[in-house]
C-alpha cells in the first residue's frame, strides 16, 4: 500500500522531489573547499596512474590528506597510497586534484559500511 493512499483522507499532501535532474548531468562536481573540513569517506588519485586508494576517517579530510602528504614527504610506508607514490616516483599533489568526497554522511557509525 503506498503512502498516498494511506494519507488520501487526512490533511497532509506529499511533494515529489528528485535529485536525477538534467542539470546534475551536465554540470561539473566542483568540491566545495567547506566539505573537506567535514568526516567523509574519501577517495585518493594517484595523478599519473589514476590508481584510486578508497578510505574513510572521523577527522576532516584536510588532517587526513596532511597526514598521508607528510607520510609521502618523509618517505613513511605507513600510508598505502604515498608507498605507491614513493615506490613509482609519483608526485603527490594537491587536495583539489587528488581527493574526491565519495559519500556524505553524517553518522561516522555508517562510514564502514559506505566504504
């Protein structure tokens, strides 16, 4: 049974709303620098292979991408994705062109299950 049918007698009138609209597919993501501040799960690009590292934290992102460029720039194997940069002479680059926000979520909880 659908919602309208079991609110047709009462007061309360449902809006429609999608997010599939021709506009989100011929528009650019451009990231917006205030959600780097924000926990999220993440993904990592190597620029020159295009190789992808996928990871989530509880920080904000600008903590963990410092974390993994300084991992890079002193040669620390802690990091997977700056191993594969030091390993193949890669360059690290910057936040805008290797990071991408995959997921939005509030509830650092559902992070695992996301990632």
């Amino acid at each position: 049974m659908y919602i309208t049918n079991i609110l047709k007698d009462s007061n309360i009138q449902i809006a429609y709303r999608t997010n599939n609209t021709l506009q989100s597919h011929f528009t650019h993501n451009i990231q917006n620098p205030e959600k780097f501040s924000l926990s999220r799960v993440y993904k990592l690009t190597c620029p020159d292979y295009k190789k992808a590292y996928i990871g989530q934290t509880g920080r904000d992102l600008i903590t963990r991408y410092n974390e993994r460029k300084c991992s890079f720039q002193n040669n620390n194997h802690t990091s997977k994705f700056a191993q594969h940069l030091i390993e193949h002479m890669h360059y690290f680059g910057n936040i805008y062109d290797i990071m991408q926000i995959l997921q939005l979520e509030k509830k650092v909880l559902h992070l695992n299950t996301i990632e």
